[in-house]
C-alpha cells in the first residue's frame, strides 16, 4: 500500500522547530524523536529461503549478498571472499560466478555488489583493486581499476560511483572518505563524513554505512551512534539526523563489551532508501538471551566478539525502522527476533540461519511500510 507523503509532511513544520540544533561544527542537525509520528507498520513476511541441502554451492554464512533485477541471488559466503554464488528466484542453487584469482572473470576478495543500469552488476573486488561489470546473463564486460583499495560503494543513475574508503590517519577524527569517480573510474571530488554528533570519534568508532538513491541522494550511517549524514551527489551536507532512543544510548563506545557479562552495545548496521525516497535502517540489540547464547559456545572469560553463527540468532534482535529522510519524522520502528544481515534492492532483507543438523539458510523477507 502506497503511503500519502502529505499526511505526515504536515507535522513538518512544527516538529522541525522542535527537533533541529546544530552542533559545534555549523551542521545542521534533526534529532529524531522515539515516538512514530504515522499510524504506521512495518510489515516483514518470509519471501524465500536458499538452501544449500546437497552441499554443492558450499554455502556458508553470507559476507556480501545482492538480488538482482530479476529477482536472482548472488551469495559472498564467508569461507571464501573469492567465490560468487548464484541461486534463483526460488532459492535453488544454479552456479557459480567467475572463480578465485587475479585474472580476468576472477576474484580475491569481494567487499562490495550493486545494481547498474541496463541490468548490470557491479562488483568490488577489494583484493583485486578494480570493479568489474557484469551484464544481465553475469558476463564481465568490463572493468575499473580502483585507486585504492575501497571497502563500500554504491552506483549513481549516471553511472558514476560513490566510493567509501578509509585514509591514512593518526587523528581522532573519522578516517572515511567519500569519493565520486565517473563510470571509467577518474575521481571527479571527494568529502569527508562529518564527525559525531555528541562527541570526537576514535578510528575505531568511525565506521559508516552508506545508501543512495537514484537522484544521487546519500546517506552515511554512523555503526555506533545512529546518526544519519545525508549528502548530495556534489558533496553538500544538507542535514544530519541523529536517532534519540532509550535503547541505543549516543555516546557508547565501539568495540567488544569490557566483560564478557556486560551487555554488548547496539550497533546501526545498514542503511536503504525506497522508492519514495524515505530511509530504512537496520540495528542490532542484544537479545534477551544474548548471554545463554555465550555460555552455550564459549566459556566465559573469553571476548563476545564473533558470535559463531549457531548462536547469533539467540545473541541479537533486529530493530528495523523508516524516516522521513527531509524532515526527520519517524515513521514506524520494529524489532524482530530473527538476525537481519543485509537490505536488498527491491524491498527485501535477508537474515542467516542453521537448522538443527548444520545446514545453513538464509531467509529472504519482504519489507513494506504500510498505513493503518
């Protein structure tokens, strides 16, 4: 169901009184409150599940995942960052794309997919330094050479790229930079994310998201403190919304828990826009059962860092929620137990999961905000 923009852009002008400030800096900051201003649901149904029962894909816990235009899966497992995966619309495992190495239609280390015009797919290979194009039938048609060894990015209806890579820094201050290269990959500028809103940022905590639309709209997603930078395709900050909620405290600090029976810290973990250009958001939280889930694979004195996937699904919930990207009107927020991983093009999630005997799934849902 199609939501009428009018009916919440009409508390704008309030709640934007209310809700704007700027920090130090001079930026211009809307602080989203916790209460949704729509009437709102966010609807997550099962769509499909991958499968790997025989065991001839060697799926594993996905790294990268991407849907392509015709409603295809390409899979990065984390065993093995060289290896792309394909299954179809229904889950079932086809092939796979390219092979592991440094030459032509091969692959090393896969940080990075996204949709092209003209059906295309673009893959980063960060160990290889390049992006290779893909057409609909996943044939490489060309290639582009990285000039340096970017870890996210994103394709502009023009076809340029918008490239999130770290700098060399001793500063306290982020270390991410925002490129934009033309569809040969020639740098036409770049920008840095502004800091935190609340406070300085070590390297560490300087980790970001980013997501765009087509119009070249982006957003920058700071991982541990749920603030959104959002940019335009020349580098302009326009606005940065900064999410007050009780259970993701501003100001925590990054990393691994200091005990292993101190609550682990949210973390924002993905950013999307919809095709009404309003901003989807993925957070993790720690479940309620997130130190049984410990202790069943580990023993305690040991760090909570890296989960093993058999005990994630108990470790973390999901916290998914829409905003008005211009004003910084919430929408609707929900929290799902299962452990959402990634967004995907079109309206979809996906989330990784084993079944008693070991074998791995990942679970594809279908994402929809709809008004009561």
């Amino acid at each position: 169901m199609r939501l009428d923009r009018l009916f919440y852009r009409s508390l704008s002008a309030a709640l934007l009184a209310t809700f704007q400030g700027g920090a130090a800096s001079g930026q211009r900051v809307i602080r989203i409150p916790d209460v949704p201003a729509c009437d709102c649901e966010i609807q997550i149904r099962p769509y499909v599940s991958i499968s790997d029962s025989d065991g001839r894909a060697g799926l594993a816990e996905p790294l990268r995942m991407s849907r392509t235009y015709d409603g295809r899966y390409l899979v990065v497992p984390t065993i093995d960052q060289g290896t792309l995966l394909l299954f179809d619309s229904t889950g079932t495992y086809l092939r796979q794309v390219g092979r592991k190495g440094r030459g032509p239609s091969e692959y090393t280390a896969i940080l990075g997919m996204d949709a092209g015009r003209g059906d295309s797919t673009y893959i980063l290979d960060t160990g290889n330094a390049r992006i290779t194009v893909l057409d609909p039938e996943l044939r490489p048609v060309r290639s582009i050479i990285m000039p340096e060894r970017g870890g996210q990015f994103a394709v502009l209806a023009d076809q340029s790229l918008l490239i999130l890579s770290a700098i060399a820094s001793r500063s306290t201050q982020p270390t991410d930079r925002l490129k934009r290269m033309d569809a040969s990959g020639r740098l036409i500028g770049s920008f840095m994310p502004q800091p935190p809103i609340e406070r300085s940022t070590t390297e560490a905590d300087a980790r970001r998201h980013i997501c765009v639309t087509p119009d070249g709209t982006i957003g920058a997603a700071h991982s541990n403190d749920y603030a959104v930078e959002i940019w335009n395709a020349s580098g302009q900050h326009l606005r940065t919304l900064v999410r007050e909620a009780a259970w993701f405290p501003q100001g925590q600090q990054a990393g691994p828990p200091p005990s292993p029976r101190t609550r682990p810290p949210p973390r924002l973990e993905a950013c999307w826009f919809d095709e009404g250009g309003r901003l989807w958001t993925l957070s993790l939280v720690a479940d309620e059962r997130w130190l049984e889930a410990v202790t069943s694979v580990r023993p305690l004195g040991r760090p909570t860092a890296g989960v093993p996937p058999e005990a994630a699904a108990r470790y973390w919930d999901s916290v998914v929620e829409v905003t008005d990207a211009e004003s910084g009107i919430l929408l609707a927020s929900t929290r799902v137990d299962p452990r959402v991983a990634f967004f995907l093009d079109g309206g979809f999630a996906a989330s990784y999961r084993q079944d008693q005997d070991g074998h791995p799934y990942i679970d594809i849902w279908r994402l929809e905000l709809v008004r009561h």
